[in-house]
C-alpha cells in the first residue's frame, strides 16, 4: 500500500488538531518556451507593433468628413466640397497629408463616401442646375429697366416744365431707383450675403456727386455758388444702363470660372485660369461703360465724363461682383473711402476761404484748373477701383468665392 502524499498528511494532522491550514504557493502559469515577459522578448515586440498599427490604421479621411460633416451633407457635387475645404484653410499640401494630390481629389472621395438618398438625389440635383436656366430672362429683364426708365424719365424732363416737370423728376427718380433695386436683388449681381448697411449710404452718395458734384466743385472754385447749375444727367443715365452689360459680364465671370472650377486640379492652377477671366471681364465692361457715356453725352449735348463717370462705373461692378461673391466688408471701406475723398475735396475749397487756411485749397484748385472738375472724382473713384481689382484678383480667384449657393438667384 502506497503512503500518502505529503499535503493530504499534513490536511489530517490540522483537521484533527484544529489549526489553520497553511498558505500554499500557487504554482507558476505554465508558458511556452520563448515568450516569457521581458523588455526585449520578440512577444513584446510584437505587442508594441500590433498597438503601432492601431495607432496608424485610423482613417484620416474619415475624421476630416466628421470636422467637416455638415458641409458634406450638404454638398450637391465635390466642387462645393472642395470650395468649402479651401475656405476652412485646406490647401493642396494639406491635402498631401490625407494622401491626395490636391484638394479637388480629397474632395471628390469624400462626396463618394457620404451616404445619400439615391431616390432623392438626382431631383436635387436636377432642380438646383435648372434654377438658373429657367430664371435667365427675368434677370436680364430687369437689368434693363434702369436705363429705360431713366431715359424715360429725361425726355419727360426735356417734354414738361414747372411743376410737372418736378414731379417727373421726382417720380422717374423712384421708379430708377426701384428697377435697379430689383435688377440687383436677382440675377449675378445679387448679394450673397448681407450687405454692410452703410453700402448703400456711400453709394447713394458717389451717385448724387455724378449728378451735382462737378458743378459744385467748378462753381466753389469759382468764388461761387451764385446761382443754380445744370446737373450732369448723361454720366447717371449711361450708369443706369451699364447696369445690363455689368450684369452679363458678371454672368459670364461666373460661368467660366465654374467650369474652369470643374477641370482644374489644384488650387494654384485655378487661381492662375482665374485670374486673366476676372481682368478680361472688367475690361470688357470697361468697353460698354465707355462706349456708352460717349454716345449719351454726344446725344444730350454735354461733356463725355470719362473720367469720372467710368471710374465710377468701374468701382461699382466691382463693389457688386464681389459682394455678389460674399464678399461685402471690402466694398463698404473702398467705397466710403472714395465718398469720403469726394466730401472732403469740396469741404476744403470753401475752408480756403477762411483768413489764413488759404493752403488748403490749393491742391483741389490746382486739379481742377489743370485737368478739370472730372478730375476730382476720377482720381478718388480710380484708387478706389484699383484697390478693389486688387483685392478681387486676390478673393475671387479662390475656390470658395464660386461655391454653389441654395438661395434663388
């Protein structure tokens, strides 16, 4: 008979003798050969490259459409994606980061990886492309009602007198001013963001100055005004109708750099397409303002204000085209600046006036004697409209100036 082991003797005598038993060592997991746990075993090794591939294996695309998740959702195309990408800051090198060549191909994976409703899609789709086609010949309707009302509004000035002739003016005055406000809230020109409200103050204003203001000037520097003078009707009549060619070559501009928007692949090379577009465009609206401030003013018998009245027109496309764009702070400074440079030309030639400030007219006097009263405005409406072509050469040619809008045009 085989004796006992050594632990069940050692559990009778406890059991028997009322003493605890005592603490067993518990005897260490068997491992297999070669993975015991230390700092340089190939199992740790192996540990530390599983957790690297984890770390690695996040998908950086997919954290980018959560940052960005609404503009995705959102998107009618991957141009819209891309737009938004380059106007959060995303650039072509940025987007090597993400394993893409440029900021279009980023974009274009992460429209096809965002669920959508094919049953609802192609009828979005559909209805924001048809929207502008279908719209065409109302805007382009009204860009033509400014000039024909306002020259509706000269022959029954040239046709009345007295009375009625005032209030002809009066009423021609509101009707221009209600055309042209409907011509530009539809169509290219629209605002697509809200306008800085003293846009319209600076505006009305650059425009009241091409009616009265080189009269004024040229009267002030005279030693008057003594008497009344004739406003200058020929350079706001050839505005009101540039209105129509401005509205077209807004037209345009957007158009082609849609499409260029389309094909380009990368930023840089749409900004470099972009750019000759924008100069092409305004001075193909240059070649209409100009053209027609010299027919009216040869038909109305007065003097071609070129100068003026074009710089004018020019700081006023401009001004839209941007705002047009969503950019609309730009406008309101560039324009006041230009009001403010108009007001404070008069002021100083009537504070010459005062005993020893006779040096403060001298610059405007010289101006005017030189190059005449034009000259005035055509200087401070022409660093405004260079300043403004500057900025827009910069702003539009960005993708993000393009982006597709879900507001009626």
């Amino acid at each position: 008979m085989t004796e006992p082991p050594a632990w069940r003797a050692t559990a009778t005598a406890a059991a028997s003798t009322g003493s605890p038993l005592p603490a067993v060592p518990p005897s260490p997991p068997s491992t297999p050969p070669g993975s015991l746990a230390n700092p340089g075993s190939p199992a740790k090794a192996d540990e530390a490259g599983v957790g690297s591939r984890r770390r690695t294996g996040v998908d950086p695309v997919k954290a980018l459409m959560h940052r960005h998740r609404e503009l995705c959702e959102r998107a009618v195309d991957a141009l819209e994606i891309a737009a938004g990408l380059e106007a959060h800051g995303v650039t072509d090198r940025t987007a090597a980061r993400f394993r893409h060549r440029d900021v279009f191909s980023l974009a274009e994976e992460m429209y096809a990886r965002v669920p959508r409703d094919s049953d609802i899609e192609p009828e979005t789709r559909h209805a924001v492309s048809a929207t502008p086609r279908g719209r065409r010949p109302v805007w382009a309707v009204l860009a033509l009602l400014p000039g024909t009302l306002g020259a509706l509004t000269l022959v029954g000035l040239d046709l009345t007198g007295g009375r009625v002739r005032l209030a002809v003016g009066a009423v021609g005055v509101l009707a221009v001013s209600a055309a042209l406000r409907a011509a530009l809230r539809r169509g290219p020109l629209r605002a697509t963001a809200h306008p800085v409200p003293a846009t319209r103050a600076w505006t009305c204003w650059l425009l009241a100055y091409a009616l009265l203001g080189d009269g004024l000037l040229s009267a002030a520097v005279a030693g008057g005004p003594d008497e009344a003078w004739a406003p200058a009707t020929a350079p706001l009549l050839a505005l009101a109708l540039a209105v129509a060619p401005g509205a077209w070559c807004a037209r345009l501009f957007g158009a082609v750099a849609r499409r260029r928007l389309a094909s380009s692949r990368g930023l840089e090379e749409f900004a470099a397409s972009v750019r000759p577009l924008l100069l092409g465009v305004f001075a193909l609206f240059l070649c209409a303002l100009w053209t027609l401030i010299g027919v009216i003013a040869a038909v109305l018998g007065q003097d071609a204000a070129y100068a003026g009245a074009g710089t004018l027109g020019a700081l006023l496309l401009l001004a839209r085209l941007l705002m047009a764009h969503g950019r609309t702070h730009a406008p309101a400074v560039v324009l006041g600046a230009a009001a403010a440079a108009e007001v404070l030309a008069v002021c100083t030639v009537f504070a010459g006036r005062l005993p020893g400030c006779g040096f403060l007219a001298v610059p405007v006097e010289t101006a005017v004697d030189t190059w005449g009263p034009g000259s005035v405005p055509g200087l401070a409406c022409g660093a405004a409209a260079l300043t403004l072509l500057f900025h827009a050469a910069r702003t539009l040619t960005r993708a993000s100036a393009h982006a597709p809008t879900d507001t009626t045009p």
